[in-house]
C-alpha cells in the first residue's frame, strides 16, 4: 500500500475551527400556525404542487419570501461579536411565529430530525449548522438561512454575514458569492437550461480563484420544501432540463477559498469544507419568467440586482 502524501494547505485557515456548542431544546409554534407535513409527522409526505406554479400560489410564495427577507434582514441587525447562533435563531423563530408562519427547518426529516428554525453556518461550515451556544468572534462569518412556511408555501433566502473586523480574503469570498449567485440568476429565463446556471456560477467563482461545492445543490420550492428541479451551481452538462415559465426554485451557490469536499459533524447535518477553508452563500427563490427571473425572495422596494458573468475579477 502506497504511503499518503500529506497534503499542503493552500491557506492557512484564518481562525481556530469552529466547535460545537449547547443546543437548546426545540422551540414550540402556537397551535393554530398551519404547519407542513413534517412538522407533525416527523417524516416527509408526498410531493405536493408541480414545477410549473400557478399565478394564485406564485402569489402567495411572494409573501412567503417577503417574509423570508425581512427576518434574514432582521438578523443582519443582531450579527455581531459576543452574539451566539441561539440567540439568532430565538429572534428568527419568533418573529416567523408573530408573522403566523412556521419556521420550515423546524423537525424537518433527517437523522435526527432538524432542532431549530434557521441555519447558522460559521467560517468553515458549509452549511446545515445548527444554532447552538458558541458566541461570534470577531473576524468570523456566518451564513444566516431563513424558510419560512407561510399559506401553505415555503420561502427560502439565506446571506453571509461579516462579524467584527474580517480578512481581505474572507471579505472578497463573501462578495464573489454574492456575485456568483446574481450571474446565476441573471442567465434564467424560459428556454435556458439548468446547466446554464451552474455555468455562469462556477465561472465567477472559479475567475477569482474559488471553489464551488458540488455536494449540496439548489432545488425546486412551492408547496414542497424541496422538489423537482435540482439546480448544481457548477456546470454538469446532465442538468440540462429546460426552464419553463412559472417554475420556482432556489439559487444558492456555496463557494470555498480552498477545497470544496466536505466532511459531515456527528449531528448528522452539519457540513464542513475538509481543508477548514472558509466558505460562503448566498441564496434567492427565483420564478422564471419569459424574459428573465422574478426574486420571489425580497421586499417589494427592493430592485433586483444583476451582475454580469465578466464583472468577477481575479482574486
């Protein structure tokens, strides 16, 4: 048996690897919030909706990703040092509870089931990471992932966050993210292929020296939290199912300073990059339209912004 060479970091991660803290018991949702399948059964029912949506439930997916924005927005006010993911998700938690929804994440189908109401990932976690009782620190970041089930329809939007005082490098992996999610939208329309996402995604990340994670993917949402169509945010040239008009789905580029592999906690959900490099996400719900994408997943003021593939430079 051939010996393993050990392998050089490209970068030395910029902080001690983040540890698991105390989770707290799984917060309640008053009775009368209507609740997804899983929530009650602890198990995933029957895909329910198509891929193409209807006006009267697109109608409704854009309140639900209003709803999703404003406690993503909300909890970019709370981000800070000495704050711990808890807290997040408690302040998360109750303002979808007061907005008569319920936290789509809360007991969904895993091994164990999902405990909390959003997803907190820090610095190496990918994604999936759980809030717990570890504090910010300052020159972390973190990713902040809201759904929301609101009038039987899931919204979903997720940003990364700066904590404190970050590096040059983390802060330019958070802006190519953000960059690579909006050329990945700005390729939909009705006729374009799944594929062409992925490309336009992995072109920005990869021209400014970045990685995109191929494990996790984006995914078709509606009445299901996830369904058809998977959306990969690199090109694979098997992903080419043609966008229709009324079709909604998540966009939500996961993109690495260094490897994009990754290794899984004990929890059973969360997901960290095998080098401990930093990692970033973004993510939108978009509708496909006949010319272009709607941003399901935004407050009716807010503009949808579009970046070019050619505006990432090279890191």
């Amino acid at each position: 048996m051939a010996k393993r060479k050990k392998r050089r970091l490209r970068f030395e991660p910029p902080a001690n690897p983040v540890r698991p803290g105390l989770v707290t018991p799984m917060r309640t949702v008053p009775s009368g919030i209507k609740r997804p399948e899983y929530a009650i059964t602890g198990r995933p029912g029957p895909v329910i909706g198509e891929p193409v949506k209807t006006p009267e439930v697109i109608e409704r997916m854009r309140a639900a990703g209003t709803l999703a924005r404003q406690v993503v927005l909300r909890l970019s006010e709370e981000v800070a040092p000495g704050v711990t993911t808890e807290t997040l998700d408690r302040i998360a938690h109750e303002m979808t509870v007061e907005a008569g929804a319920y936290p789509s994440p809360l007991n969904y189908t895993g091994h164990p089931n999902y405990p909390k109401a959003i997803c907190t990932s820090v610095n190496e976690v990918i994604c999936h990471g759980i809030p717990d009782s570890r504090p910010l620190e300052d020159g972390d970041i973190v990713n902040c992932d809201v759904t929301v089930y609101l009038d039987g329809v899931h919204g979903d939007h997720s940003e990364t966050f700066l904590v404190g005082e970050v590096d040059e490098r983390s802060r330019r992996l958070v802006d190519v993210t953000r960059e690579s999610m909006y050329a990945g939208i700005g390729v939909v329309q009705a006729g374009a292929k799944v594929n062409d996402i992925g490309r336009a995604i992995q072109t920005v990340a990869e021209k400014a020296g970045f990685g995109v994670v191929r494990d996790f993917i984006g995914h078709g949402i509606g009445e299901t939290f996830h369904m058809a169509p998977s959306i990969p945010h690199y090109y694979d040239p098997r992903a080419n199912t043609v966008l229709e008009t009324g079709m909604t789905f998540t966009i939500e580029p996961m993109i690495t300073v260094g490897s994009h592999r990754g290794l899984m906690w004990d929890d059973g959900w969360t997901a960290v990059t095998e080098d401990l490099q930093r990692t970033a996400q973004f993510e939108h719900t978009v509708l496909v339209l006949d010319g272009g994408a709607e941003i399901l997943t935004r407050l009716p003021t807010e503009e949808q912004p579009y970046l070019p593939v050619e505006s990432a430079t090279t890191a």
